[in-house]
C-alpha cells in the first residue's frame, strides 16, 4: 500500500520521489518478510477450501488462515460449538484496503457477531490473491475481555469458522452470518501433537496392520472387533515413532470410534491360530489365553496419529513380543443417525500404519492405563449437572512397579463418553497434593487424542494417580453404567511415559461392592440370590437392586451418593503385561487420600496489575502449560493466594477488563482497523532504519516545499 503522499502529489521532486521508493521498498520487503519468514508449529484444513496455522510464543498466539474466497471470512472460539455466544474476528480484503474486527455473537442474538468495545486482536498481514483471502494476526491466550472474549488455554478448543463470497457493504452488517459458518470443530491449540514430516532416516520402514471384512453394526449399535497379529521379520530392536490412522472409506472414517493395539507377552498355540483368522468380537475371546496388557498404540477418533519425541520410541522386536491384538471399537458418530438408514457399504477394513527404525532413541516408551475399570459399579446417577467419579492408582502399586528414580509421563489422553465434561489426572505424593498433570474443563468426546505435556512430568514409586471425572447427567432421565459402548460411561487416562516397565500396565480401581449398596441406602443383600435382592433395612426387604436403582430418589439423596462414592472403600485392580495381577496387590482396599497439604490456582486475569511473582507464575503455569513440580524454586517467594481464589470462578478484577478501554479507543470508535497492519519493530536494526526512514521522508518534504 502506498503512502498517501506518494499517490496525492502527481508532480513530486526527485527527492520526493527517492523518499516514496524507499518507503514503499521498505513496506514491501516488510510485508515480504512476514509472508516467507513465518513459521508455524500447527497446521489443519478444517474443510477444503479454508486452512488454519497458528503458532504459539509466550502468551501470544499468532494465527494465519487461508480461505478460498474473495468475501470476508471469520475464525472464532466457542464454549458450546454453537456460534451463539462464540468470540470472533472477522476481516476482508476491500480494493487493498484491509478490514478487521473483534467480534462477538450475543448468546440469544440473530447470530450475526457485532464489534467488540475492546479490539483485542492484533492484524499483523492481510491480502487477498487470485483465489484466496489470506489474514495473519495475533491475541493474548487471555485477553481478560471477559465479556466478549474467549481464554485459550489446555482445555479442549471449540473453533468455529466461517467464510462468505460476498464483503460486507457496510463495516457494521455483514451477508448472512448464519449462512456463513460452517461447523466447530474441536482442537487442542496449546497443547497439540505436531503432525510434522519424519526427518530422513534410511532406516525407517513402515507397516500397515489393517481389518479384514468387518461387518459394520447397524444403526446406532456398537462393535468391539479383535484382530490378532503376528510379527515376524523385525528380528531385531526397532523404535516405532509415529503411527496414524488409515480409513478404507469415508464410510469407515465415520464408524470407527478408537483403535488400540496391544502387545502380547509369549507365544503359544492359541495366538498363532487366531493371527490366522480374520477376528472375532472382543467378548468371544478367549481371556485366559490373552495376555495382551500392553498398550502399543491408541488412536481416537478426531486424531491425526501420533508422533513420539525425539528422544524416546516404542521398543518392537519380534524376539520379545511375537503378537499384537487390535481392538476396533465401532460406532457411529450421533450426526450420522438416520432413519430410516442410508444404504451404505457395511465392511471395513480399516487399520493403524506404523512407521519404525533401526536408528534407536534413547528411551523405551510404555503406556499405563489409569482409572476406572469398565463395570456397572460406576454408577452415574440422572438428573445431575455435576456428577464426580475417582479411578485410583494407589501408591502401594507404583511403590512395587516403578524405578527408584521414577518414570516421566510427557503425554496423555483422557477418554470419557458421551456426557463426560472433565477430566484430570491428578498426582498425591505422601499426603501432600501436587500440581494436576493434566486437566481439560471442556472434554469433546468425538476428539480424545494424545497431548504432548509442556514439559515431562515425573512420577515416583508411591505416588498415587487419580483419573477425575465430572459428568453432566442432566439430559438423562436414567441411571448411566460403567461399560464399553458409548452409551455407557468410563473414565480412563492414557499416560505414555519412560523409560517402560512391565510390572504395571493397567492401574485402575472400582468401588467395593460395600460401597455400592450403602451409596443405595442399603444395608444388607440376600446371599446368593438371583436376581440380586434386599434383606435389609426392612423397607427395602425383597426389592430387587435393579430396581432400587431405577426407582432410587436421586434427586433427594444425590449428596449422600456422591460422598459415599467418593469417600467409601474401592478395590485397586493393579495388572501386569501378562494381564495378571501383580503379586502382593490381590487383597489390598483403597480408600481416598488423606490430604493434608494441596494445590490452589488462582482465578484468569487476577494478577493483571500485580507485582505478586508468585502469582504470575501460577497463573502461566496452569492455565497453558504442564510442567514438572520442581521445574522452578519458588523457595522465598510469598504465595498470596487467598482461600476464595478460584480458577472456575467467573469473577474478574473489574479494573483488568476496563484498563483495555484507553489502549483500545481508536479501534473502538471505528469499529474496525484498516490497511496492512504489522508488528511493531524491536530490535537495533528495525529502530535505525524506521529513524533513516523518517529522516527521509522529512527531507523530501522540506525539499518539495522549497
């Protein structure tokens, strides 16, 4: 873009003429850097015509989207996926001219997002070529805009998104807003797993483990398909560092739900003739021959795979581990219900491709599922907008698996189903509570892949591990069960770490059958009976449990349920590789820990205009990154951090949220930013050449008007 003496002024001097070059020389090369010199840690289509890169430095996040178009188009963040209530930023190209705004959508609005009084994203670069409009720009992970803007932080992301082949008229009103979204979809912004090309490596290979004519449920049901696998020719060590997903049809992509390969520990003859086969429902296996407890790989729908650090891999040799078991959960996603039903190919052939290499890593990886086993004793009662369940990793079993240095857990997924809100793994170390490893408040179950912690986390023997779930049961007129379709619940976390160990594989617990029926007001069943009955208390004498679970007064009694759950008695179910369970943990009862010292985060935006070190450095620990608990010395530094504090609390300091009107009341008053907006220059050399250019400019103006 021209400066507007360079193209006001027809007739100008040389010297007037050398300034405008210089100027437009150094605006261009400016602009130029700024589209070759960008570097972007993330990258996804969210549909074919419109491509999202952002890369996150600090506390800033700095964006980039593509759009096949010529009208404005919109990027935004949502807490619902709906656009109603969703923070925007909207822009178009306009003859050069470059429009941009911070919007919002009112939550009972027309769904057209209006201008923010607090313009709090940055326009760094924006143009528009023969096909597409192209936006580059910047905002804080929390702009402390509580009304209008959302934070980006850990959780789970809602992006929505949306394009228009017309621009706006008018910078207040844009062409059918409504029509213009297109979907949310959801991603982990901070903490994502960069899908990034392998480096050359003459040693990688790949291998695809696939299904073989599976018949696809009907409907809305649900299929657990085992295939069994056998691996011969990696005769010796290899490190498999990155695996994904690969669909036979688009019509498979929408049923599969998760696949997880498992390693089995042995050989015998039952393995070899079922990795002959071409596999068979999960529940018609055979357990007694399975000893498949190690976790290899875990794919979940809404992943791209899974690509390992650089300095760790997962150990195949066909000398130590011979068989591998995929299990296939398939499921149709609940926008894919139709009735009646489509025709559709009903088998699949889908699977996971492995890629591997000679070229070893300095750590082995091994995977410990931790939570709540699968079972109708995790019971979830309706009606509850906030129903907590606990699976414990109890501290007796680290103490006997883990190294005497520990191991580092430096990623994780956490799964629940369908009415699942969040989830965190929390980490007890004698009785004192340490920083979650990891927490998502806003939990999508269509999108549960792996994230990579900022930093590993370590874990040492005796620590004790508690996946936490909060479910939003209120939708649901009945009881919801522990189980394995995505009707029932689950609570499970998935933590990849180093270096592996085979003692302990799968660490979860489930309430005691005491537990159970007291949680019920019961006090007493009929031995042996069937179906299950009451003996006692009297009033509830012959009733049978299934229907004191149907009939229960959930409403009335849900606190008395929810403090027995959580402070009763549970079994620890502590298994090995050899899907046994590990010596000395066969007897042992858990109970919640006794806590005496704990974490407390503070609430977003409350050290805006603090000089409380400690509170700075609490709030861009938790709300962005995971990190070690020794990772700093906090030795000395005071902790003002008051009992009312709260993370979840919606209450701001008011005077963050007003202290952005001064800064921003030019853009206020506009209602929009024009031109090509950059950063400002930092550094020696951008300061000398912006004091050249001003001396230039100054010259040829005094020159022109001698």
């Amino acid at each position: 873009m021209l400066p507007r003496m360079c193209v006001a002024r027809r007739r100008m001097s040389f010297s007037s003429t050398v300034a405008c070059a210089v100027l437009v020389l150094l605006v261009n090369s400016s602009a130029l850097s700024l589209v070759t010199g960008a570097h972007w840690d993330h990258a996804i289509f969210l549909d074919d015509d419109y491509r999202l890169l952002w890369s996150i430095t600090g506390q800033d996040i700095t964006f980039e989207v593509q759009v096949r178009t010529h009208g404005y188009v919109g990027l935004g963040f949502s807490k619902d996926g709906t656009i109603y209530g969703a923070d925007m930023v909207i822009g178009w190209v306009d003859q050069g001219q470059v429009h941009f705004q911070d919007r919002h959508v009112k939550k009972h609005g027309n769904g057209e997002p209006v201008v923010d009084s607090s313009q709090d994203y940055v326009l760094l670069l924006g143009y528009e070529n023969q096909t597409h409009t192209v936006l580059r720009f910047k905002r804080k992970l929390d702009t402390c805009d509580v009304a209008y803007d959302v934070p980006i932080t850990n959780d789970t992301m809602r992006v929505i998104y949306m394009y228009h082949n017309k621009e706006p008229q008018s910078p207040g009103s844009l062409p059918d807003p409504v029509e213009a979204f297109k979907q949310a979809r959801s991603l982990f912004l901070t903490q994502r797993i960069n899908q990034a090309p392998l480096k050359p490596d003459p040693h990688l290979r790949t291998m695809e483990l696939l299904n073989q004519d599976v018949n696809l449920p009907q409907g809305d049901g649900t299929l657990h398909w085992c295939k069994m696998f056998k691996l011969n020719d990696i005769n010796r060590k290899h490190h498999l560092i990155r695996y994904e997903p690969v669909f036979d049809s688009g019509t498979s992509a929408s049923y599969v739900y998760h696949m997880i390969l498992h390693e089995c520990q042995g050989s015998s003859p039952e393995l070899e003739i079922m990795s002959r086969e071409n596999g068979c429902p999960c529940y018609r296996a055979d357990k007694s021959i399975l000893t498949c407890n190690s976790i290899v790989a875990a794919w979940t729908r809404g992943s791209e795979g899974f690509s390992f650090p650089s300095q760790v891999g997962y150990s195949l040799e066909s000398n130590q581990a011979r068989f591998y078991l995929m299990e296939t959960h398939y499921s149709l996603t609940a926008s894919e219900y139709t009735w009646p039903p489509k025709p559709k190919a009903m088998v699949d052939n889908s699977g996971l491709r492995l890629f591997y290499t000679s070229t070893l890593r300095a750590h082995d990886a091994g995977v410990l599922s931790i939570g709540i086993d699968p079972n109708w004793r995790h019971i979830i009662p309706p009606g509850q907008d906030h129903v907590v369940s606990e699976g414990h990793c109890v501290g007796e079993c680290t103490q006997r698996a883990f190294p005497r240095d520990g191991v580092s857990i430096f990623a994780v997924m956490m799964r629940t189903h369908q009415i699942g809100r969040q989830i965190k793994l929390r980490q007890i170390r004698q009785r004192e509570e340490l920083l979650p490893i990891a927490h998502d408040r806003n939990v999508d179950w269509n999108y549960q892949e792996y994230r990579r912690l900022f930093a590993p986390v370590r874990v040492f023997p005796g620590d004790r591990l508690i996946a936490e779930c909060i479910y939003d049961s209120s939708a649901r007129p009945a009881i919801t069960l522990g189980g394995l379709t995505t009707r029932e619940e689950t609570c499970l976390v998935l933590a990849l770490y180093y270096p592996r160990q085979k003692e302990l594989t799968t660490c979860h617990s489930l309430p005691s059958l005491p537990t159970v029926i007291n949680s019920l007001g019961i006090n007493e069943l009929v031995p042996g009976s069937n179906p299950v009955r009451i003996a006692s208390p009297p009033e509830l004498s012959g009733m049978t449990l299934e229907t004191r679970l149907i009939s229960y007064d959930w409403r009335n009694n849900f606190r008395s349920f929810q403090y027995v759950t959580r402070r009763g008695s549970f079994k620890p179910l502590c298994w090995s590789a050899k899907n046994q369970p590990m010596p000395g943990t066969e007897n042992l009862e858990g109970f919640a820990p006794n806590i005496t010292k704990s974490y407390k985060l503070i609430r977003s935006c409350s050290f805006v205009g603090s000089t409380n070190v400690a509170n700075v450095f609490f709030h861009n620990r938790n709300r962005y990154v995971t990190e070690p608990e020794t990772s700093v010395d906090l030795t000395g530094i005071e902790h003002d951090v008051h009992e009312e504090d709260d993370i979840d609390s919606n209450n701001v300091i008011e005077g963050a949220a007003r202290s952005k009107v001064s800064r921003s009341s030019v853009t206020e008053s506009m209602g929009l930013s024009g031109g090509l907006a950059t950063d400002r220059p930092t550094g020696t050399v951008p300061k000398i050449l912006a004091s050249l250019l001003f001396i230039v400019v100054l010259n040829s103006f005094r020159i022109a008007t001698v």
